[in-house]
C-alpha cells in the first residue's frame, strides 16, 4: 500500500533587489555586509562567510499586516500567537482578474469559520509590471465585514491591496483588523492550492513595535 505524500504550495512573491511593491514606498536594498572575499582575511585559510544586509520597509514582498498596522494598540508581529498564522485550516475563494469589487456574494455558501480565507484573482500575473498597480481587484467593506462576521480567521489576497486605493479610507483593513484578523497581502500561485483540504502558514519574524512584515506564505496539502 501506498501512503500518501505531502506536498508544499509556495504562494511568496521573490525579494529582490530594487523591486517594487507598492508604488511610492523604497524598493529594497539588498547587499554584502561581508563579502566572502573579506571574509578570507579574517577566517583561516578555506574557511569563508557571507553576511548578508538588506534595507527595506517591511510592505515588501508578500506580507503580513498585524492589528498593530492599523491600530495603535493592536497587537504588534510580537504578539502574534503562532496559532493565528500557522497550521489553519485553508480555503481558497477563486474570483477572476475581471472583477474588480469583491462583495460578500462571492463568499455565499462558503464555510468560512475557522478558515484562512486566500482570495484568487490571478491578479499577481501583473507583478512585475504597472498594470499591477492599477484597477486592482479589491474587497469592498461588506466583504469585510461578511468575513469577520462568518469567522474568518486570516484574509489573504493575490491583488495589489485588499482594500480600494483608489480613496484614502481602508475599511476593509480597518474592519479586520479591528477584529485581530491578520491580512497577506501580495500573494500568487493560488491557482496552486486546493480549495480546501490543506493547512496555510504564514509567519513573519517576532519583531516588537511593528505591525507588517514579509512573509514566507505557503500551504500543506496532504494527511
């Protein structure tokens, strides 16, 4: 008999250099702080190190917004319980790159307690590129409220924003953070994943007196 295998679904977004995420914030600087040539003059001979530096501002990437990001006295990446970012029970709710406002019809009839809920526009296609940054698929505020009512227990998003950029107001991230609902932001290859049947994770590093951080996003399919 054959047992069954695990797999691993990687849903990050590379870091590289000079990339940019979000129009208006630095790309990140990635670069030696020790090269492995340096190196060579302080380690014995054949042995050599690389330290690595990057300067970034931590919306980069595919990354984790934490209550802090939004509210002063919301928890911070720090005070995070692993249980809220790792090990959840995953689904994916495929919605299309032609939608542009995601309502709380697109969830109807979706079991949504419990679950780290992945919204799939295939709207990362466009990483990389401008359209990325405009016309965003986007949730409107019932959405977030849809979802924090249902119990959602983390929202993700394949798209530039999960809230309309298009206006200065962030209901959605107001609204579920507001409710200790961590949001992954920037996410891609959902077309990977399942719509249910595998656990997601998501944890970024225990930074005190932040509220984002990039994240290494993926899902576990199998027993």
């Amino acid at each position: 008999m054959t047992g069954k295998t695990q797999k691993l679904i990687d849903v990050s977004h590379v870091v590289e250099h000079g990339m940019i995420t979000y129009k208006g914030l630095p790309a990140p600087i990635i670069c030696d702080y020790l090269s492995r040539e340096a190196s060579e003059q302080i380690y014995e001979e054949g042995t050599s190190f690389h330290i690595g530096r990057i300067d970034m501002v931590a919306n980069t990437g595919t990354y984790l917004d934490a209550p802090f990001h939004r509210f002063e006295e919301g928890k911070d990446l720090s005070e995070l319980d692993l249980s809220s970012l790792a090990n959840l029970d995953g689904l994916v709710i495929n919605i299309g790159p032609d939608v542009r406002e995601i309502t709380p019809a697109h969830f109807s009839g979706a079991d949504i307690k419990g679950k780290a809920v992945l919204i799939r526009t295939d709207w990362s296609g466009h990483w990389g590129s401008d359209q990325y940054f405009e016309d965003h698929p986007c949730l409107n505020q019932a959405a977030a409220e849809y979802l924090r009512d249902q119990g959602a227990v983390l929202v993700g998003i394949d798209s530039h924003n999960i809230d309309d950029t298009r206006g200065n107001s962030r209901p959605v991230h107001s609204t579920l953070l507001g409710a200790d609902i961590p949001i992954v932001e920037h996410m891609t290859h959902l077309r990977d994943l399942p719509e249910t049947g595998f656990k997601f994770y998501a944890v970024p590093v225990k930074v005190k007196g932040m509220g984002t951080f990039p994240v290494r996003a993926f899902g576990l399919i199998g027993p």
